[in-house]
C-alpha cells in the first residue's frame, strides 16, 4: 500500500528582502498601543523582536506572538512557548508526529513522541521534578498541577523528538515520488568511450589530430564592491544638514526621519524613539539614508536650491518643499478636546518666500516628539499632530492648549502629500509655545 506524501507550505512568514522586512515589522510594531497584542506584548522593541524570531522560524509574526509568551522569571524576561503552538508546528512539519499518552494526573504525566524515522521518546514528568527545579510552590502549580505537569512533559518530549524543527530547521523527508535519477554506470570507462564516438560521429572528428582546441581564458573577477558603513553614513547625513550635535541630539532627529520615514511608506507612525546610536540598526540606517536622498532628489527635480555638502558624495536635504496654498476643502480636524474650530487664516498660509521650511518643521517635530513622551502619563493622550481625514496626508497641529498658548484658534496644516504648506513663522512659534510647555512640566515633576 503506498504511502501518500503531504507538502506543506512552510513559508507562512512575510516574504521579502531584509528592507522590506524591516519595513513590515515596523509597521507591525507601530500598532503596540492598541492593546490587541497578545499577553506581554505591550511595546515596540517587544514586538519587534518578536517578528524578527517569527522569520527565522518561518511563520507569521501574529501566529508566532499567539504561540510564544514574554515571561519574566527572576527578573529576566524570557520566551516561554504554550504547548498548543508546539504541538501545532512538529504537526506541520515532522513528518508522521503523534504521541501517546501514559498518565495525566496530579501527580505525574507520561507520554509516548513518534516520528517517522525517528526513535520514540518516552517522557516522564512528576510534582517531585517540579519541587527540585523549584516550580511547585508556584500558583499555577498549586492551582492547575495537571495542567502544568503536562505542559512540562510536553515540551520535554518535543524537544526530544523535533528540536531541530523547533529551532526552523527543515525536517529530512524522503519522497519516492519526484522520479528516480539516473544509477551511476556499472562501467564507467566503457560509458567514457560511449559518450567520445557520440560526439565524433556528430562532429565528424575521428580522432584527437582533427580537434581544434582553444584555450579558454579565464575572466578577470570583478573587484569586489567596498561595504557602505550604513551607520556613518547616517551619521554624516545629519552632520551635513544640521553641522555636528550632541549623540542625543542626533538620536533624537534620526528618530524623526526614522518615524516619517514609517508613516510615509506603511501609513503608521510607530513613535520610534532611538535613545542612542547602536539602536540604530544597519538596515534601518540604509533604509533612512536612501528615503532621505529619494526625497531630496525629488526636491531637486521641482526646482528648488540644492546645494551639496561637504562632507557627504550627494545631496541631502531633509523635509520637503512647499506647495501651493491648501485647497479650501482641506477642512481641519477638531482640536484635541473640543468641538471643530472655525477655519482661519493659520491653515491657508501661502508658500513661505525663501528656502524650504525644513529646519522649522524639523524643529516642531522634535518639539512634538519630546512633548508626546512628556505627556503621555496623562489620562487622554495629547495627540499633537494628527492625520485627517485618515489616509489623506494631511497632517495638522491640533493641540488646543498650545494652539491657544500660541494665539493661534484653529488647527494648523502643516504637511500635505509628503510636502510642507505652512508658514515658517507659524510652526516657529508652535515649537516655542511646545517647548515652553515640556520645560514647565519637567520643572513640577512628572
């Protein structure tokens, strides 16, 4: 009786370069606030992480984080699989996976692990192991035994059984039905004679004399290319736009690319904050230099001063430039906390004569940054700049007590379509007014 074969699709994860990876994880880390993340899951890094096991073990990063719990033990937060997401996997993937069950009580439990070519594992966990290694004075141990005690048998036997599964290696399968290659010859000097009179009679060449031989001349290796230090290339960029800072200082602007950089291309503001530059990764490095210099490149080719510093090959010119004035249905969303003001002369500026806002809209958006975090305690969370109507790209500024602190009555345009529309003076004394407000609320405490 033959034996049928099932495939599984093993790539169940995103697919993808190392970029666009990144750029999916991110996206899938902006939503941390939500609350929706399984157990555990409750901010970027977390579920960043997360994601990036998910890949090297090749599923998606919801099933992974479903399956896979952060617990802290002793002060140290560790990984801690449920039986149900290892179960699952060594079904998926180890071929003929099944487990008999000895004994599931208070006491004890022991099981039986098969797979097809491989030894049986035979486990056997007992509340006496569970003293010894500490775990029975334990709540879920004095609540649940039986539970516990077979999750710990579980996952002993599966480790035993399909580690290597486990860790995302490939299962060795052998198919009988992908056909049969060839059986070496049983004579291979006889097969070598064979093979030179097939190709005389086809050439025509009876013997070595008439063979024309040309020596092949081996191609010259291509010099290999010199590895991009992604990282000091960042770090050059922002010298060059903004002359040399502080490390924090430039933590914090790398975190402003970095985040509008995210919402530009997955339509999601992960709040991102680099607290120094070794969180900087190297692909999120490369990833920020190239969205960098596309927009600067785009700048340049809607004709607006470009100039090259010194200390970088190409021109870097961060933010964008402005537009037209906004378009009478460009309506504002209501300010944090109030009904919708009325319109007023504030989010209809024209274009700002001169030079890009950059530095200005740069310099409100570090002011945004640093009052998000210093607020963020607070029982309604102060938005500050916020998307509207969703998916539009028009951003604008619509805290009311700082609007107010400003003089200003309404909310402000201050981004559309990628492009920057509002007046320099404007978003200059935004960044004042904000910054007052952080230095008042770090001198009274948090």
């Amino acid at each position: 009786m033959e034996k049928a074969v099932v495939r599984l699709n093993l790539t169940a994860g995103i697919q993808g370069s190392l970029e666009q990876k990144t750029l999916a994880f991110g996206s899938i880390a902006s939503a941390a606030s939500s609350g929706l993340f399984p157990s555990g899951y409750d901010n970027v890094m977390k579920i960043t992480a997360a994601c990036w096991f998910a890949d090297g073990l090749g599923v998606h990063p919801t099933v992974y984080m479903e399956g896979m719990q952060p617990v802290t033990f002793d002060g140290k937060t560790v990984r801690e699989p449920k039986w149900e997401f290892v179960n699952a996997l060594l079904r998926a993937r180890l071929p003929g996976f099944d487990f008999e069950v000895h004994e599931d009580s208070e006491a004890a439990c022991e099981i039986t692990f098969l797979a097809e070519g491989r030894r049986s594992q035979k486990v056997r966990y007992t509340m006496e192991h569970a003293r010894t290694q500490g775990l029975a004075n334990k709540a879920t141990y004095q609540k649940n035994p039986r539970q516990m005690l077979w999750k710990q048998c579980f996952k002993l036997g599966a480790d035993r059984i399909g580690a290597d599964v486990l860790a995302g290696l490939p299962s060795l399968v052998y198919e009988d039905d992908e056909g049969e290659a060839a059986p070496p010859p049983e004579n291979p000097k006889a097969a070598l004679d064979a093979a030179v009179e097939a190709t005389q009679a086809a050439t025509g060449k009876r013997d070595a004399t008439d063979v024309e031989f040309t020596e092949a001349k081996p191609a010259e290796p291509a010099a290999p290319a010199a590895p991009v230090n992604w990282k000091k290339r960042l770090t050059d960029t922002i010298t060059a736009e903004y002359g040399k800072q502080k490390p924090d200082v430039v933590a914090d602007k790398v975190s402003l690319l970095y985040n509008q950089m995210m919402l530009e291309k997955t339509g999601a503001d992960p709040n991102r904050k680099f607290a120094k530059g070794s969180d900087v990764s190297p692909t999120e490095a490369k990833l920020i230099v190239e969205w960098y210099e596309a927009r600067k490149a785009a700048g340049e080719q809607r004709g607006e001063a470009a100039r090259t510093p010194a200390a970088v090959d190409e021109s870097r010119e961060t933010g964008a430039a402005p537009v037209e004035a906004p378009a009478a249905e460009d309506e504002p969303p209501p300010t944090d906390g109030e009904e919708p003001p009325p319109t007023d002369d504030t989010d209809t500026e024209g274009p700002h004569e001169g030079p890009p806002p950059n530095e200005a809209y740069d310099a409100l958006m570090m002011a945004v940054a640093r009052a998000r975090r210093a607020f963020g305690n607070e029982p309604k969370r102060r938005l500050f700049v916020q998307e509207s109507p969703m998916g539009s790209g028009k951003f604008w500024f619509v805290d009311l007590r700082a609007l107010s602190a400003a003089g200003l009555s309404g909310s402000t345009l201050l981004q559309k379509g990628g492009l920057v529309v509002a007046d320099v003076g404007a978003m200059d004394l935004l960044t004042r007014t904000v910054t007052e407000m952080c230095d008042a609320k770090e001198r009274n405490g948090r």
